[in-house]
C-alpha cells in the first residue's frame, strides 16, 4: 500500500517536474526568445502556475499530510514534509485568481518596462506597476492575516523563513551607523592610488576567461552551461544549471565577476542532495542563504588578494600584457570602491546603502504608507542621503532600474545584503577550518573550500531551518560583525 | 453563462499552452542543453505528456461534445470541434497503459540507437525495435477497429488525415514507373558538365547567408530565430518558430537549403491564423502540407535557376569569389542529382525511391506481413532496384539510417513524398496566378508568392480537409502528373 508520505512526495515530484518546465522556459525567455515570443510565453507561464498553485492546493493534501503525521517518518522526511507544509499552507492561502491577475500583471509590466526603462517612461511604468503593487498588497494583506504579522513581514518571510522586519531595522540600522563613514574613507584612501586605465576585451577572450574562472570554481559543465542575457542570472534546474552574464568590450571585470558570482549560485545548485531531488527538503534552503554562496564566491573568494594574484597570469594570457592588469592595479581595480546609480554595478561598500534605500521604499509601499507616485522623491532623498548622488528626473537609473519591482518580488532586496552578512560569517568558519587557506588560493586549490561548503551548506537542502544551518557551520546565529570586519580589514587595513 | 463551446477551446487553449512549454523545452533540449541534463528533462516531459493526455480524456469532453453539437456554431467553430474531436478520438482510442509503454519503448530504443548506428549493431537495435512494432501494431490495431480501416491506413490517417494506402499504391506506383528512368537520364545528362570544386567556407559567413536567405523568404524574426542543431528541425510555437540548421566548413549549400526548407515550414506557422489562435484549427492541416510548404520553399523556388541567379551575388559577397560560384556552376551545385545511402543528403530525384522504399516496409511490418528480421533483406533488395546501391551488412547507412521507426512513428514517410506532390501542384498554380513569375524571383520579390501562399494555404489552419484546401488552391485533387512535369522540366529540359 501507498503510504500518505508517498503520496505526498509523489505531488512534489510533480510540481518539480513541471517547475522544471517553467524554469527552462524562463531562462530562454530571456536567453533567447525573439521579442515577438513575450506575450504566448507570458501566457503559457501563467498557464503553468495556475496549474502548479490547482496541484498545490489540492483539497486531497490536507488530509494526506495528517495521514503521514501518524506515519513513521525519519529526520529528513519529516523535514520535506515541513518544506511541503510550508509551500502549501503559502499556496492556499492565494485564491486562483489572485495567482493569475498578478502573474499577467507583472509579465506586463516587465515587458513594457524594457522599453519603457530606456525610454525613461515614469509615467508609462508607474501605471502597471500600480496594478503589481495593488495585488500585491492584496497578497500580503493575505498572508499576513494568516501568519499574524505585518503584511511586508509576510513577503519577507518568502525569501528568508523566519526574517521579521524588526530583526532587519536592527541590523541594517547598525550598518547604516558606521558604512558611510568607511566608505568615505575607503574612497579616500583609494583616491592616493589612482588607476590605469583599461581596454579593450574581445567578448571572445572574456567569455573564455569566464569558462576558465567557473572550471577553477567547480562549475559543473555536464550539468550545466553559460549564456548571455540583459542581466546576469542563475536558472534551469539542478541537474542543468543554466548561469548567464554579458559582455562589454571596455571592460572585463563586470563580466567576470558576474560569472563568479553566477557560479556560487550554480554550484549550491548543482550540489543539493542528490537523493532527494524533486523533494522539497533538496531545494535550496532560502533566497538569502543562496545569496550568501554566490557572494562567498564573488566578495570573500574572488575579490580577495590571493584569488586575483592566482588568476591574474590567466588574465594576461587572455587579454594581453597592459600595465593595468599588472597585479597591484588588477586588485585595486577588482576592490575599487565608488559610489554611483546602478546597484548591480554597485562595489561592495556602496550596494548595502541600494539595499537599504529599496528595503525601506519597498516595505513602506506594501504597509500602504506610500504610494507608488512617492517612489521617485523618495529614491532621490535617500540616494541624496547616502551615497551623496543626485537622480532626479533620472528614472531609468533611478527607481526603474531593477526588474524586482515589475515582478512583484517585494521582500526580495533584503536577502542581498543578508546574503553579504551571512558570506562574510561563512568565510570565516572557513578561515578557522583551513589555517593555510591563503597559500591554498594563491595555488588555485580550492576543493578543501568547496568540501567546507558541501560538508557544511549544499548538502542539507532544506533540512535544517536557516538559523541551524548558520549555526551548525559557524557555531553562532547571524553575527554582523563578520561583515564589518571583513570589510574594515578588505578597505581600510595596510 | 458559458457555452459548451467555450468550454471546448478553455480546454484546448490550455492544451496549447502546456504543449507551448513542452515545444520549448524540446527545442533547448536539441540546441541548447548539457548532457547531463537529459534524464530530468525526459522526466519533466514524460510527465507532461501524461498530463496532456489526461486533460484531452477527461471524462467531460464526451459530453461537452454532444452539448456543442445543439449549439449555433459558425463554420469555423464547427471546423474547431471536427478538430477537437478528432485529437480526443486519437487519445482515447488508447488506453494510458499503452501510452506509457509505448513511449518508454521508443525512448529506449532511440536512446540506444544513437551507440548502435555508429556501432552497425543490427542485433542489438532489432532487439528494441521489435518491442516497438508489437506496441505500434497493438496502437494501429485498436485504431483500425475504431476506423474500419487497415492497421497501416489507421496509423497514415494520424499524418495525413484521409490519406490511405490504397491511394499511396496508386500514386506511389505510377512514380516507381518512370522515376527510375529519369534518374538515369538526368544522371547522363549531368556527366556532360563536371563541377569545381568548393570551400572551404566559414561558418559565421554560412550563418550570414542562412539569415540573409531568411529575410529575403520573408521569415518574421520578431518571432522566430535560427539556431543551431545536430539535424535541422522546425520546432517552437506559432509566435516563436525556432528553426535550426547545422555547418559544414567544407561545403555550404546543405546549410543554405536546410535554413530554406525550415524557412519554408516556419512561414507556415508564423502565418497560422492569428485569431483563432491556441484552437485546433488554427494548428497546421496535416505533416504532408507541412511538408508541401517546406519544399514549395526549397525544392520549387530555392533550387529554380531564377532564385539561384538572385541570390549568387549575395553567395559571391560573404563566401568570396571562386569559380565554383560562378552562376552556371552554383546551379549546377544546387540541381545536382547524386543517388547515395543516406536519405537527408537525398537529392529531389533519388528521395522518392528512399520513401517508398520506407514505405512499402512499414506498411508490411504494421500489417503483419514481414517481421522485424525481413528488414535488412528487403532493404538490399530495394535499394538495388531503385538506386542500384549495395546496402549489404551497412546497417547503419541501411535501415538503421533514420530516428521515426524507433519511435514508433509509422505512417509518418510517404509525407516527405506526398508533400513534394503537393509542392510541385501549388508551384504550378502559382505560376499560371503569377504569370510573370520568374522576372519577380530574378529580382528578389517574393511578396506576391507569400501573397498566395497567405491566401491559399497559410491563413486556413485546419479549417479545410487537405483535399479541400487543394482543390481550393489549385482547382483539383492531388495530381502527381505535376511532380513529373516539374522534374522533367528542372533535370532533362535544354
């Protein structure tokens, strides 16, 4: 006889199959799809999530998952039924049509975003990303009410369980004590060792650069490739892990760092626990946690000393011999701090200050405190406030940069940061496991690091709740200090 | 309240859209994705297609059937529901037990046929290609009960409804009469004027030409692309048709003929029509009048010296001069008549003897005439009478050449030929609408050709019966006497 847990991991296993159809439907969207695609795909996508969220709330679940409380379950099973319980209590929530008037609503706005963004259209964009913001508020009022907490902890709670607006203030309130201060000081102590310039890259010579950083890193070729789109991303599914950046022939570093970054989201990916794939308890464990491995990757690993004198010979051999790439140029260049518009091109000192201003914008607007037409005057002010930059009447790299918004992925810019905290605490567990782990970079033998975060990360899944997992690696719930330090001693040491 | 009707197309606009997610991931699969990624991938579309089935037999649709028969319906919504019924037929006909096994069989036997053909290993193959004609007899026996037609006629109707052996015996009979005979005088004839050689050309420069052929064939790139693959396909959706093609640097006219027979089936989908789309009759008529559209492109406009003449300027430009391209030798490149093993690299001449070839075996096979074993035989022996080849122990350039049988996909061949009938009548109707016809082609203006084919071919979908939409377009039923006169025209006039 079938027992209520097979039952249930037999429904998983099929919102996993067809979640992977979407997924690869969506990394071709925007790999890609010709323009003319956007509207069948945005309909044959929400097509498939009202399908998913139909599977998902199926009254038949509710008893299923009584059924297997009486079963005998072992640690993992009853961790995947949590991770199921999780995903349906969130999906039931959610009336059908609500499901699908914001999935359309925010294909929408995203598609005419891409040319209203360009074309610096507020008044175009701001009308569609009323109707996202309007349901999603009604999404959250929902969830909210379900959950007893605010309607903006609600969302949050999507991307990283159990993170509380409250806990956030606190944190980001302390960084937003000391962080403008070390970054006017990094930026002076910058300006005493100006830069050689750079240029240009044959996008030939970076993509091959590119594919040699992610075999260096462990990147999974069988299982996975990179490709190219608007903005650099992780998608596709664990056994095809899909990871993209894009090209500017001035420039290689942004390439470069994008697929670094790319390539610590790939390989959580492509290392979550074999044996239960297409189970909930596989999945990775939060938007957060799979921030941190991406910036493990990029900030602690690939812009730190050691990493970039191992590779800097690579990068001559590719891009030919300039004074620029000598190696003291080629880290200042890698840990140049300078505040500008653009958070994806933000360095690591500026991009918790576009966190934050997004953070505070995006939690005032789903608590119905603001309104979508406060949004420009708002970005101006706080812009103005914290890295000291003028936007007004710039919407395109302004408040219409990111494609979050369109989406209706309110909640999502806190993990980055979160991310960035968790990276910094991460890495240094790390430090204390491997005492040689500078020597060990510095001759490109970096397995002892990937068995770390194999041991300690990709390898649960979802098993273990956050704030285990954080503690089972490093012994202590989140601690900021890490961060600070790391970025006191990166910036301001020597 | 909701017609019985509209209940019908919700029904089958989710079909559509679902099938949309599988076309796509189908596509990736062949251009795009690792190795590693084929299992999850052949899961996630094995369970979508049992999820397809079930929605198109579910217990409702009988009902909803007769609702709609009581229903007003215009001609085009009456052509939509002999559509769905026909489509619900096909599905229920068989049980889901036969589905499933038949689909495992043909997955399993393409899969190992990929070693076993470069291998030559009859044994091995003809061990999982029996299990798929007893399956494929078993689905073509069950059809044919419901039909009271013939096993084989029961499989042909899936391609070309309304199609059947008896006609096909007939039709393909009269071309075995003087086929063979033309060959050999257009071979002679062709001996007269020996070839330059060619090449080498690069592959960007190939893949230039291909999207130059494409825009001059008034390919919508809006919504579509080409892309590349290890044989060329049509694939994708209506709103986004991805075709593909794969380079050779020794030789570029494979390539170019390929992207202009995808080209041909692509214009055919971009041009279903809009209204009605998602809906059984806006879907293509039949494989055979795919196939008619694909070949209208390459075998009667691309390969007539007045197109060849156009576009020899263009060769010239991206390929660099050499006397190879010189016009009378680009034609003769182009018209070249080579009988060989393979059927793909088939020229116009020889590729009818490939099908009937295929055709006749089949057919015995499905009705139980021959046994998987009297293959081999059968093929030497018709291989030597028609194209005078030694196939003997060549298993792999024999019958073991092509993918359809190992997916049980019988029925499917005597579409290649059919659609070059069909080609060559819609060809002559163009000519006698388009009296200056070949001045337009000599200089690039193809719109009154698209024109025609819009108006008499594309625009209906599935409205008419094949019969019909021929006789609507060329005043009469099919008429092979076309074919011949096309043939005799292009290989032994002058």
């Amino acid at each position: 006889m079938t027992s209520a847990y097979q039952e249930l991991t037999r429904t998983f296993q099929r919102l996993s199959r067809f979640g992977h159809l979407g997924a690869i439907a969506g990394v071709d969207m925007q790999t890609t799809m010709p323009p003319g695609g956007s509207q069948a795909r945005g309909e044959a996508l929400a097509e498939l999530s009202v399908f998913m969220h139909e599977l998902l709330t199926a009254p038949a679940l509710e008893g299923l998952f009584s059924a297997a409380e009486q079963e005998s379950l072992n640690d993992v099973e009853q961790a995947n039924v949590a991770e199921m319980q999780r995903a349906w209590r969130q999906a039931t929530l959610l009336p059908a049509a609500l499901v699908e008037a914001k999935s359309l609503a925010g294909s929408r706005c995203e598609h005419a975003w891409r040319s209203q963004r360009p074309a610096n259209d507020w008044q175009g964009f701001s009308a569609n990303l009323k109707e996202v913001v309007r349901l999603s508020r009604e999404e959250a009022q929902l969830r909210a009410a379900a959950a007893s907490t605010s309607r903006y902890d609600a969302l949050l709670d999507l991307y990283e369980p159990g993170m509380t607006s409250a806990r956030l203030d606190a944190t980001f309130g302390a960084l937003k004590s000391w962080l403008p201060d070390l970054l006017q000081r990094a930026v002076a102590k910058q300006a005493q060792a100006p830069l050689q310039p750079l240029g240009p890259f044959a996008v030939e010579s970076q993509k091959q650069l590119g594919l040699s950083v992610m075999k260096l890193l462990g990147f999974d070729f069988n299982h996975g490739r990179l490709d190219v789109s608007a903005h650099p991303f992780c998608g596709g599914v664990p056994d095809d892990v899909r990871i993209t950046t894009r090209y500017n022939e001035s420039e290689f570093l942004s390439a470069m760092m994008g697929v670094i970054h790319e390539t610590g989201h790939a390989r959580y990916e492509q290392n979550l626990p074999q044996q239960w794939r297409g189970q909930p308890v596989a999945l990775a464990r939060s938007t957060a946690i799979h921030e941190s491995q991406s910036l493990f990757m990029e900030m602690q690993l690939g812009r730190s000393r050691a990493f970039l004198q191992h590779i800097q010979p690579q990068v001559v051999a590719l891009m030919g011999e300039q004074p620029a790439l000598e190696t003291p140029n080629f880290i200042r260049l890698a840990q140049r701090v300078k505040p500008g518009f653009i958070r994806v091109d933000a360095d690591e000192l500026s991009y918790p200050a576009h966190v934050i201003l997004r953070y505070e914008i995006e939690r005032a607007l789903i608590e119905g405190e603001i309104e979508v037409e406060d949004i420009p005057a708002l970005w101006d002010e706080k812009m103005q406030q914290s890295l000291g930059i003028d936007t007004r009447g710039n919407y395109r790299d302004g408040c219409m940069q990111d494609i979050h918004w369109t989406d209706g992925a309110f909640g999502y810019f806190p993990t980055y940061t979160l991310g960035a905290m968790y990276a910094a605490q991460l890495y240094q567990a790390v430090k204390r496991a491997i005492p040689q782990l500078e020597t060990l970079i510095l001759n490109g033998e970096l397995q002892p690091v990937f068995d770390w975060l194999q041991q300690n990360i990709w390898q649960h899944g979802s098993r273990f709740p956050t704030e285990q997992l954080l503690r089972n690696a490093t012994g202590e719930a989140l601690n900021p200090d890490y961060f600070r330090q790391h970025l006191e001693q990166r910036y301001l040491a020597d």
